[in-house]
C-alpha cells in the first residue's frame, strides 16, 4: 500500500468514528430540543455557541488547524440548528413565488433542509410567519443595482411584531431565457419581475424588447415555457432555465456586473447577538429634528451605514425612517443610545439584529 492509499485508508477509518459520534451528538440534541419545547427556549442561544466555539478552539494543538476546527464545529452546531427546527415543528420557511425564484435559491442556503412555503405576495409571507404557519420568511430586500425593495419595508414597519433576524447577499445573474431553438430576432416580449427588468433595462433597450412586469423571475419563466411561444422570453436565472426546460439565449444580461441582491429573513422571535442592528423611527415634523437623531447616533460612536425614507401609511406628506447600524445590540452604549432616541424621536422600533 503506497503513502496515498494509507492516508486514505486513515481517513475512512477516521470517518466511521465520526459517524458513530454524529449519531451520539445527534440524540444529546434532540434532548436539547425537547428540553428547549418544555421550557420554551429558543433555538439559537448566541452566548452558547461561542463558548462552544472558543472551547473547541483550544483543544486543537495545532494552531494552523484551529479555525478550520471552529469551521467545523460552527458547521455541526447550525446542523444541530436544522434538526432542532425539524423536532419543535420549525422548520418551515417561507417565501415568494415559486420554485427556482431567486427568493427560493435565497431560502435554499439559508435553510437547506426547511420545508420551503411557496406563497403568492410577499404580503403573504409575512402573514404566514405572524400566524405561524412558517418559522421564517425570506423576502428581497435591496439590489445593488435597482436599489430598495420599498413594499417589503413598508411590511417590516406594519408587522411590528416580526424581527429581522439574518440577512444573505445572492450574487444575481439575469438570464433570457427561451424555448429551445429560439433565435434572438424571433423574440417580441419579455416577462420577469420589475426589479429584474430595471436590472436588465440597457440590454433590453438596445434590442427594443418591450418588458411586462409578473410576480416573480420563476413565475415569468413558467409562464414563458407553458406559452410554447417562441416570441415570449423570460428574465430569470440559469437554474430556473433547467427547472422549467428553457435554454439561456444570452448569459448575463443584467447592466450591472456585480449585481447582489441582499434578502432578509423574519422570525416572530426576537434576535439576540451580531454586529449590525436596524431602526425604525419616526420624527415631529419640524426642521431639524432628522439631523438632531443622525447627530445623536453620531455622537454615540455608531457607524449608520444606511438610511431611508418611507412615506407613512395613512398620513400624506410624513414620513417613517429606517437606518442600519454597525454594532453589537447588547453593548451598553446600544442601551444608552436607543434610551436617547426614545426621547428624541416621536417614535422608535428595533426592527433587527444580525451578523454580516
């Protein structure tokens, strides 16, 4: 046996022993789960899994393997996450459209193992996580090209008891997409969501496509292959091309080349560590109010790396405010802060808590 064929060997029997301590691993933590459903403790307990992280660093002797150690035991812990999920009746996620949607590629690396919740509005999706029906909600929330996704925002401000509780930049690349066979000069519309065509707006003008808006990318390309029309192409992602039997006519039609959108997911329970928190507030409409809360965040030593403005729901001409913070939300100074915005803003919400 030569020195590959050893060290192979090594590692096979390596793995059977590892397979035999998942399976230990895997029992202590569907008696975690139950302890968690008895005594209604939630799934992630920040404070514990970065014990278990700086402990299982300091038993690697070798310092060379010890991040790839805490890779592999952060790795085993949001599995053991998946499998709780699964034992509490937690593991559904929602999202909007339907398969092959980039909300479901979205959904897909944050949950691989939930059962993914199709709904048809992202309205419904978050009525679906304030009713229970799904444990979370993956909606787009900005695009580095188009810019915000202002309805979901709106729904974050009018679902004051749902929490922003992760966020997931998926690189995008739009695709057209058409039947097979299909030649560019034989196309006389195209069909994908709004954010899509704006991403996509230079290609189409140079070739005089005309655009119609639908739900989603997915649901533009379903529609596209039902037609069995070949004058209709479809905006959407190579892996809806293969889920719905079309073939990518040109690659990469989005005008920006490193288009990421950025998606959040919402939970009814609230979040408790990373390093970035958002706000909602709102202000007496008189001048300067809005720069005295920017300058009181200032002043706190909070980096705000985003700020916008929505109009309020119901009241013409006033307006609500969401901003992102760099941060840990447990400080004392994120405490002290929000306790001065209180006073200062005519109202005040935290909306989320997430590492990124």
């Amino acid at each position: 046996m030569d020195a590959l064929e050893q060290a192979r060997a090594e590692i096979d029997e390596v793995d059977a022993q590892l397979a035999a301590l998942f399976e230990r691993r895997m029992t202590a933590v569907l008696q975690v789960a139950e302890y968690k459903r008895a005594h209604g403790l939630p799934i992630f307990d920040a404070a514990r899994e970065a014990a278990v992280l700086e402990k299982a660093a300091a038993r690697i002797h070798a310092p060379a393997l010890r991040p790839y150690y805490k890779d592999h035991v952060q790795n085993m812990m949001d599995v053991a996450k998946q499998y709780e999920a699964l034992i509490l009746g937690q593991n559904r996620a929602a999202y909007q459209g339907v398969e092959g949607a980039f909300a479901h590629i979205a959904l897909r690396a944050l949950f691989p193992h939930a059962e993914a919740v199709s709904c048809p509005t992202w309205d419904e999706v978050f009525a679906a996580v304030e009713r229970g029906d799904a444990a979370h909600g993956v909606v787009p929330f900005e695009n580095s090209h188009a810019g915000d996704v202002s309805a979901v925002l709106d729904l974050c401000y009018n679902h004051p008891d749902l929490w922003v509780v992760d966020v997931y930049d998926l690189p995008i690349s739009q695709n057209l997409l058409v039947l097979p066979g299909t030649q560019l000069a034989e196309i006389r519309s195209v069909y994908s969501h709004q954010q899509a065509i704006a991403q996509s707006e230079t290609f189409l003008k140079q070739f005089h496509l005309p655009a119609t808006a639908m739900l989603n990318t997915a649901m533009a390309a379903k529609f596209v292959a039902e037609s069995g029309d070949k004058t209709k192409a479809a905006i959407a992602s190579a892996e809806t091309a293969a889920l719905y039997g079309l073939e990518v006519l040109v690659p990469r039609i989005n005008t920006d080349g490193d288009n990421t959108t950025r998606f959040i997911v919402i939970s009814r329970q609230k979040p408790t560590a990373g390093n970035r928190f958002s706000l909602l507030f709102t202000v007496d409409n008189k001048p300067g109010k809005l720069a005295e809360v920017i300058q009181v965040i200032g002043a706190s030593g909070f980096n705000m790396e985003s700020i916008k403005s929505r109009p309020m729901p119901h009241v013409p001409f006033e307006y609500y405010f969401y901003v992102e913070l760099v941060g840990d939300p447990t400080a004392d100074e994120t405490g002290a802060l929000l306790h001065e915005l209180d006073r200062t803003c005519r109202t005040v919400r935290l909306l989320g808590v997430y590492t990124k």
